[in-house]
C-alpha cells in the first residue's frame, strides 16, 4: 500500500514539475515584486492552462501524500517520494532543453543515492 | 536584481516554508490519530486540525514561491538545490516528531548534502529565456 502510494506521488509530480516550468517560462520572469504586480501575475497565472492543470496534479500528489503520512513515517514518506528526481532531471534534459552537465548529473546522482539510503 | 541573489533568497524561502509545513501537517495529523483514507470527511476534518490547517498555508507560500523561482532557473536546478530540505526534514523529524534517525538516514542526509552543494555551483540558468535572447540581441 505504501509504495503505490509513492508511485501514484511520483508520477503526479513529474508531471505536475514539467508542467509548471513550461507553464511559468512562458508567462516569463517575475522581476517586479510589489504587490499590485504580484497580484496581477496571479491573475494571469490562474488563466495559465499549464499552470492550472500543475495545481491540479499537485493537489493529486498533496492528497495522496496526506494519507501517506498518515501510515508512514515523515522521514520515510519524504525521501521515498523524491524518486521523482531523477526522472525529472531527465524530463529537464530533454523535454525542458537544459543544459545538464556533469555537475549537476553528478549533484542529481549524489542526491538520488542519498535519498535512497534515507528511505531503505 | 541580482539573478543569484534572487535565487537564493527565493531558494530559501522554498525550503524553509516546505520543512515547516511537511512538519506542521506531520504533527497534526499524527495527533488526529490513525491513518486517513476511509472518507472524504474525515480528510475535511483533519484539515480543520490547527497543525494541518498552519502547514497547508505555509505549502501554498511554498508553491507560489517555487512558482517564481521556476520563471527564471531551470527545473534541473531548483530540484537538487531545494533538496537540502530532505535533511532539514530528517532533523525536524528527529528533535519535533521523535522519529528515529539511523546511521543509514544520516548518510543519505550527507550525500543530499553534497549534491545540493555540487549543484548550486553551476548556473542558475541554462535555457534561453526571452529577457536574454532581448539582452543579447540589444548587446549585437
């Protein structure tokens, strides 16, 4: 049970990640940070459909990860639930065209290995 | 400002608000009892627990903040860099929740460490975002 639980967290994450990026780079960098313009950046994103339906999945994985924590332990649902991060960094490769070099595949590789020692 | 300063700044408000709210909601749910999953309302009623209720406000100050910093860095930066919240979790969990923390979990906790530290050494951003493709073509 707890590990569907951690894919059905997973694959909603991916998603929800890749989504949001493409989402947020369209809508372009928030550089004003006054709070009219704030407000007006909300607004436009919640006419964002990439935006909308990251929040969606989001909701999806924050539910799912309600009940997570409800039968496992915090230091055991976190980590588990961060396997998303090696996919992601592939999503990034190739989907979100970044550049991925050696330091951040090995920072990526580094923080997945760790991540499983803390959930084994 | 700055794009490193930024980042840094809206790195930590990420990390802080995602650790205190996983750990907020952790401890209210534990205190409602039991594990969740039989009814919509007692979802409902578990999210009226003041805990649950202070961690899920500070989750949408971590949403909207990761939002931000995801409109100017690239995914495949802020995800390890925002990870050294796994430590902070692991910690929180260790002195608030009395969890226990194995050796095992803290070398996790050192690795994630390192890559965190590895990855916020290269560039905040890779892909060519419209302001630069501007700069650069007003730069020509």
């Amino acid at each position: 049970m707890k590990w569907i639980l951690v894919g059905v967290i997973v694959t909603a994450t991916v998603l929800c990640d890749a989504l949001q990026t493409v989402g947020m780079r369209r809508h372009g960098e928030i550089q004003d940070f006054r709070p009219g313009a704030l407000g007006r950046a909300c607004a436009a994103l919640a006419r964002n459909g990439y935006v909308i339906v990251a929040v969606a999945l989001m909701a999806v994985s924050f539910f799912t990860f309600l009940t997570l924590i409800s039968l496992a332990d915090l230091s055991f649902a976190v980590p588990a639930t961060a396997a998303s991060f090696v996919i992601e960094t592939f999503v990034a490769k190739y989907f979100l065209k970044e550049q991925v070099a050696w330091r951040r595949w090995t920072g990526a590789a580094l923080v997945a290995c760790g991540v499983a020692l803390l959930a084994l | 400002m700055d794009l490193r300063l930024k980042t840094r700044l809206f790195t930590t408000i990420v990390v802080l608000a995602n650790v205190l709210g996983n750990s907020l909601m952790s401890y209210g749910v534990r205190r409602h009892g039991g594990a969740l999953g039989s009814s919509v309302f007692e979802y409902l009623q578990v999210m009226f627990n003041p805990y649950v209720a202070a961690g899920i406000c500070l989750l949408i100050v971590w949403m909207l903040a990761r939002m931000a910093l995801l409109s100017w860095a690239d995914l495949s930066y802020v995800l390890p860099v925002t990870s050294i919240g796994y430590v902070l979790t692991a910690v929180m969990g260790r002195v608030f929740l009395g969890e226990q923390v194995s050796a095992r979990r803290w070398l996790g906790t050192v690795l994630i460490m390192a890559g965190t530290a590895l990855v916020g050494s290269t560039a905040v951003r890779t892909h060519a975002s419209p302001a630069r493709v501007n700069l650069v073509e007003t730069a020509g």
